[in-house]
C-alpha cells in the first residue's frame, strides 16, 4: 500500500520568485530578455484617501463589496437610501483610470 493520493498530484509543482522580483497579484510577468518596468500609476493619491476608500471597503452598512467596482457600490448604497459618504464619490471621480482607486 502506497501513499494516499492528493488532489495536488494531479498538478504540476510551480515554484514562486521570493522577492522584490516577485510580481503582484494581477500582474502580468515580463516575457523572457525583456525587463520588467515599473507600472506608470498617478501618484497623486494620498495615503488619506487610499485609508478613506478602505473605510469605505470595509464598512458592511453599504452592502457586500464583491465583483463590484467602489463607485458602483457607492451608487447602489445611495439608490436603497444608505447615505453612502461623498467623499468617496468625489475620489472616485478624481482618479477615474487609477485601479488602486477604483478596485
């Protein structure tokens, strides 16, 4: 009698780069020979902002926050009466291309 058998078995071992040469969750890895350059994002963001959107993120009152982007939230939250803050609208607005803004 061998081993049990793991449902991982059945993939192949792929072994992750630990670093700062690691790339992130959702992007994409440099193909081979090409350098890997650095993602061209406004940086006009400011950590109060970003810290006001994750509020916003984490508050339930507003509803679930899945497979939605935050201004489609925000606008749900004000159509059922929920005050959502404006704020959050206006930053939003702000920053329309930024995904660290919208996701």
């Amino acid at each position: 009698m061998g081993r049990k058998r793991l449902i991982t078995d059945s993939y192949p071992v792929v072994k992750r780069r630990e670093g700062p040469a690691a790339h992130c969750k959702g992007e994409l890895a440099p193909e081979l020979g090409e350098e890997a350059q650095p993602l061209s994002v406004d940086v006009s963001v400011d950590e109060a902002e970003l810290e006001l959107l994750r509020q916003f993120d984490l508050a339930w009152q507003y509803g679930p926050c899945t497979g939605i982007t935050r201004l489609q939230r925000w606008h749900r939250a004000k159509q059922m009466g929920l005050e959502p803050p404006p704020e959050v609208r206006q930053v939003l607005q702000t920053h329309p291309g930024d995904p660290r803004v919208q996701c």
